[in-house]
C-alpha cells in the first residue's frame, strides 16, 4: 500500500491544489524519518499507516468549541482479522515541525501497542467515550505505555513528554491549519467524540494472532513500565 495513494488521488481529482500536494509529498520524509527513528527506539515495526489528505476535527455536541485529530490510531475488521491502521492527516504532514511530527507519531505508536496488548489479553471488546475534549485527552493519557518503558531514544522522549503533558496542544500548528487548511475550505472530516467508539466482536479477537516476537516484546514492556510506576511510588 502507497501511504500517499489518498493524497495522490484527491490531487488527481483537483480537492487538493498542486501546491499543497507537493508541500505533503516533500515532507513525508519527515514521516518516515519518524517512522524508522520508532522502529530503531523501540526494536518493534511500526503498523500499517497512511496520509488521509483531510483535517479531522471534532466538535462536542453543544459547544463552540472544537478539537483537531492530527492522527489516529484505528482498528479495523478485514478478512474477519483485526488490524491497526494509523491514519496520519495531510494537514500534520503539511505544516508541522520534525518533533511535533515525531512526536506524534510516537505517541500513536504507544496506542497501537496497548491495543495489541489488550488483544492478545482478549481485553478489548469495547472502547470508553467521552463528549468532552478535556476528558478524552485525559482518557487519552491513562491507558497508554509509560513511553520510557518502550523507547530507547532520550530526544524522542523530550519531544512527547513537551508535546503530551496532559493531551497534545500545538497552538502555532493549530492557527497554521486553520489559516493554511480550515479557511481554505480544504478537505475535512467532522467526527462526534461520542460516536468515537472502537467495537470488535469477540470471534473476530480469536482469530486474530498476535506475532509471537511482539507479544514477548510486549511482555517486556509491561514490565519495565511495572518497575517505572514503583519508582514513582517510592
């Protein structure tokens, strides 16, 4: 799969300008700078993922108020298997900083791994929702890995800590897309966080087999994060 296939067919089909395709496809190196930086910190691959050539934004039910998904991580029944897909917007691609990039990426790489934790537990049947912004951030942050449990690479951690104290906020990256992007009636899709909802029926979990390197690999990391949290304690 070309991770740029989306991004190529909506310039193609004249939604997105030719300058702003080339300005995501120039950039996608910082992608997968990120990406290998990932693979080489954590000594585990890094799933399936593609540039959506949309802004997603969400908006609470009632509020003026609205949040941008510059990533995410997504499961998804093909061949009556689940896989983890990270859908990776052209507005992040487009307009963000190496680190913001790196970051984020990583940080969508601590979800996909605590799904594959919970799948190979058979934990997984349904995720929780939340109509408010604050609360999913905070939902967002306690069900993840300790990052320092998983990545061996000090810069990288500086970056998500900086970027990820309690939910990301990149204020400049924000007023970029809604300036560069959102006015410019740009391609985007609107999502209700009370429809975020992940449900997989468990036939579905049993027939999906986690690779036995990553399930070790896994392991490992609960139990250095295991050992961090003592750390914390006393």
């Amino acid at each position: 799969m070309d991770p740029l296939q989306k991004v190529h067919e909506a310039f193609k089909n004249g939604i997105l300008t030719e300058k702003v395709h080339s300005l995501i496809t120039e950039r996608f190196a910082i992608v997968l700078d990120g990406i290998s930086r990932i693979e080489k910190a954590s000594g585990i691959n890094f799933p399936l993922a593609y540039v959506e050539p949309s802004v997603v934004i969400s908006q609470p039910t009632g509020s003026f108020d609205y949040g941008i998904f510059f990533a995410r991580t997504i499961p998804v029944v093909s061949n009556q298997k689940v896989e983890i897909i990270i859908q990776i917007t052209a507005p992040l691609v487009a307009y963000g900083l190496k680190g913001t990039i790196h970051a984020i990426l990583a940080h969508e790489f601590l979800h996909y791994l605590e799904l594959m934790k919970r799948m190979s537990k058979m934990e997984i049947v349904s995720d929780e929702v939340s109509g408010n912004l604050f609360e999913s951030m905070y939902a967002d942050t306690t069900r993840l890995f300790e990052p320092r449990a998983v990545f061996d690479d000090k810069t990288l951690l500086l970056h998500i800590t900086k970027k990820f104290p309690e939910g990301f906020r990149d204020y400049k990256l924000e007023d970029k897309v809604l300036k560069n992007w959102i006015q410019k009636k740009l391609p985007a899709i609107n999502i209700a966080l009370d429809s975020n909802v992940v449900k997989i029926p468990a036939d579905v979990l049993a027939r999906t087999k986690i690779d036995p390197s990553l399930a070790h690999k896994l392991v490992q990391i609960e139990y250095r994060a295991s050992k961090l949290r003592k750390k914390k304690l006393y």
